[in-house]
C-alpha cells in the first residue's frame, strides 16, 4: 500500500520491512532513519529488523526514538575496547554495535549505541572533538526536542 508523503525508496524500504513481520508504523520509522542516516541497504544490520520483530512496537519506537546515537567515521582498527570506555564515561550503555564485513571481518566505520537513559544519548550526540578519535555523530534531532 502507498503512503502519502514517501518517496519511492522510502516506500521501498517500508514494504521490505513489513514483509519482514514488522508493523506499519515501525517499518515507516526504521526507513525514514535508515534515509536520514544515508545508509546503504547494503551495508545495514538485518539483525536490527530481526530484532525489532521480536520486539513489541512500543519497545521498538523506544529504541528507535529515544536512546540510539549513530557512530560515523570511525577508524577501521577502532573496536569495543576502546569505544565502550568513551562512552561509558556518558552513562550506561545497554549496547553497542559496531558494523563489520561478515565476510572479511573488518569494520564498516560506523556503529550503533544505545544507552539506558535518553539523556546520555543526547549528551553523547553532542560529543564532538574527542581527542583521540574524531567521530562524526549523526541523530535525528527531531526525536530529542
């Protein structure tokens, strides 16, 4: 079924997740981020869609909406032990994921963080400059305000 107001891919993108066992709603929401964030379909997690369908929709929209930061442009040889260190130092992380190849098991450079209270995820997408390691943060600023 066309919606309104969607574009073609982003439609696309709905009927693929619904014909994966998720609701209308959250096959909208996870397309629009999946958009937004510029992801290639290609290189998305399906894990994420699994997951979700597992997930009653309440508890989808919360992780969708609330509490997820995107990690960009992180180094290739950059992995958990050195990035739960960072951000724990926000708050209590509930779980990251970092993209790798499945194939040649090396990072896509991106990852995503989930933490347990809202707050720190926004804190965290505001974290910019870290000495260290330059992360480029994208989020969905509409889903804070």
């Amino acid at each position: 079924m066309k919606m309104e107001n969607v574009s073609d891919k982003q439609q696309k993108l709905i009927n693929g997740y619904c014909e994966k066992k998720l609701s209308q709603k959250i096959a909208t929401k996870l397309a629009e981020v999946v958009i937004k964030l510029k992801l290639n379909e290609d290189n998305f997690d399906n894990r994420v869609i699994d997951l979700f369908s597992k997930f009653t929709e309440d508890q989808s929209m919360f992780i969708i909406k609330e509490i997820e930061v995107y990690i960009g442009q992180i180094p290739f040889d950059i992995f958990e032990d050195k990035l739960i260190p960072l951000f724990e130092s926000i708050g209590q992380i509930w779980d990251l994921r970092i993209m790798i190849d499945p194939i040649n098991g090396k990072s896509h450079g991106y990852a995503f963080l989930v933490y347990v209270d809202k707050v720190h995820a926004i804190e965290a997408a505001k974290k910019v400059g870290v000495d260290w390691l330059f992360l480029q943060f994208f989020f969905l600023l509409h889903h804070f305000s």
